[in-house]
C-alpha cells in the first residue's frame, strides 16, 4: 500500500512507528538508488555522478539548522564526525554529558581519556545548568532511549559567556522538530533516521571557533578543494572551508540523501513539528502518559516488538521500554491500530 504524505509517496508507511531506529525513503529515492545501483552493475558509473547529490545535501542541511553551507562538513556516521572533535581538544579537557548519553556521542570523548580527557554524566536539569563549568558540554537534542528533549534556552544561558564547546547531537530531531543549531559550535546529525536517507552520511556544522581548532583527522582527496588535482602526491591542499573536514562519502548514501533532504528542507518545518507532535501526545493521552513535545514515545508495557508485529506495527525497545516515534508519513490509523494493539 502507498501512502501519500506531504507531497511524498512511502511504500512501507502503514503501522511503521519506527522511525528512530531508521527512516523510510520517499519512493523516488528508493527509485534512483536502484537506478543506480543498475548503473553499478553494468559499469557504468561515474564518480562525477555524486558531486551534485552531495553539494545539495549539503546545503539543505545548512539550511535545516540556518548555517551557511560552508560550514558544514559531511561525514559517515555521528561517532566518526565527532571522533574528528574529540582528538582535537586539548589535553585534560573536562566534558560534561547527559546521564545515559547515546554512546555514539560520548565514546568519541570517553576514548581519549589517555590525554587527561574525563566525561562527567550529570542529570537532565543539571546538565543545562552547569554545562557553562565545563571545557565541552555534548549531548543529544532529543534523546534515542525515550524521546526527552534537551532545555536549549537553559543551556544557551548557561554557556552563552562561556568558553565551553557546545556539541549537539540532533540526529533524533532533525527532519520533525523545526530548530535553529547555528549558536551551536557542533551540530551533527545522522542522514538515515528522521532525514530519511540511507544510511553512510552524516552531516556537522561547524562555528567558527571550532573550525581553527580542529585537526582533520580524516583527511582525503574529498576534502580539498578540488579532488581531482589532489589524487597524488604532498602537499596536503585541503579546502579552505568546512569541507575540509569531509570523510570519503559513502557513494549510494550520498546519492539518497541528495534527494530525501532538499525535500525535507524545503516542507513546512512547523507543519511537520505539529502533525508528528500532536499524534505522539494523542498517544500519551490515552495511555495517561505525560504531554512532551517531543515525536518519540517511551510506553512501559510488556508487549514486545514481536506481538506488535504480529498485528501490524513496527516499534522497538530501549532502555526496557517500547519506543515508537511519529513522522511525517503516519497518521491517526497507525495510532489507532497502535492503541488496539496494546
């Protein structure tokens, strides 16, 4: 069955509530990855082939989070682009995080503890609070586990006439919730969830401050300024922007995220934030849970994925919960086949 949202056609829609694991591709992505994929195995594709795809994701993610382009770096996964952050800080720098982080944003810090490097895991509430003490505050937008949203405006106080770097995970939000990242001096975020590409591209935006501190710990031909001329042989001549910060792009990642995120860029972002909201609240109403602003559920129930699969619904379980989360392709059908499941 295809289902119709927002300009978009989905194949896989009905009763799919499992967005925050990964996200469905609208079907003309899924339509040019085959394509492509049929290039592949006929050799005849061309590199050049992905140097729009990835300019245009580039740019709709700047435009998502209201940067500049030329501050965006692209990378393969959340933990690889905040790697390059976390080898970059000095020696002995103190890191402050949420209890119960998403470990694709705390490992990278926890793993250069050989330079003197702590990560302390404060409360939510306490987290906001104290960030503005710390060499690095870093946490998750939305949290993975159960859809918590960070305060920003007590964090943006706290930090505001500080020294801190500020690191924003907003893998979790991006694509429902309608933010503005450019106070942020890292704001990353994973392709294949909520942006509905592939998965193999993420995407980080760098402030300026950051940028001149920054190794490029990865670096490629991708990442200078022309990739062509940079193939063979020293000096390193990387971009003078950014994109000297790129990781080699995943092709096909790359490809579909050309196309998923321009269109996501271009909706109605409050529009988007309403719909996915107002059906994850419809939810918690009806199972008494309390109103959050957030499109991600935490239901404590000891249905498993399994049953729920069983009368239709995709869902997961983390941290000893089941996790659904609403996007702009579900509708009040797949709430009430949800409810009548549980």
């Amino acid at each position: 069955m295809v289902r119709e949202a927002f300009g978009a056609e989905f194949v896989g829609a009905e009763g799919f509530l499992d967005t925050p694991t990964f996200g469905l591709p609208p079907r003309v992505v899924a339509s040019a990855l085959r394509d492509h994929l049929d290039t592949w195995e006929r050799g005849r594709l061309t590199v050049s082939a992905f140097a729009q795809p990835m300019a245009a994701s580039r740019s709709a993610y700047a435009a998502l989070i209201g940067v500049d382009a030329r501050r965006v770096a692209m990378s393969s996964s959340v933990s690889s682009a905040l790697g390059v952050v976390a080898a970059s800080i000095p020696d002995g720098s103190r890191v402050a995080t949420l209890a119960g982080e998403f470990t694709s944003v705390t490992f990278p810090f926890a793993a250069q503890a050989g330079r003197g490097v702590t990560v302390t895991e404060l409360p939510r509430g306490r987290f906001e609070d104290a960030a503005g003490d710390f060499d690095v505050a870093a946490a998750s937008l939305v949290q993975s586990a159960d859809g918590a949203v960070l305060d920003v405006a007590a964090l943006r106080r706290c930090v505001a006439d500080s020294g801190t770097t500020t690191v924003i995970d907003a893998t979790q939000a991006l694509g429902w919730q309608n933010v503005e990242l450019s106070w942020a001096d890292v704001a990353v975020a994973a392709g294949y969830k909520w942006l509905l590409g592939p998965r193999g591209v993420a995407w980080m935006a760098l402030s300026e401050r950051i940028s001149d501190v920054l190794v490029p710990h990865a670096a490629n031909p991708f990442a200078s300024e022309d990739m062509w001329s940079s193939l063979y042989g020293l000096p390193m001549r990387l971009a003078g922007d950014a994109r000297r910060f790129d990781a080699s792009p995943v092709w096909f990642a790359v490809l579909g995220a050309g196309l998923s995120l321009p269109w996501i860029a271009a909706l109605d972002r409050a529009a988007v934030e309403a719909h996915t909201i107002g059906l994850a609240n419809r939810l918690r109403a009806e199972l008494d849970l309390p109103t959050v602003e957030s499109a991600i559920v935490s239901i404590p129930t000891a249905r498993t994925p399994e049953e729920l699969e069983r009368a239709g619904i995709r869902a997961s379980v983390r941290a000893g919960a089941l996790r659904v989360g609403f996007h702009l392709y579900n509708t009040e059908d797949d709430l009430d086949r949800l409810l009548d499941a549980l």
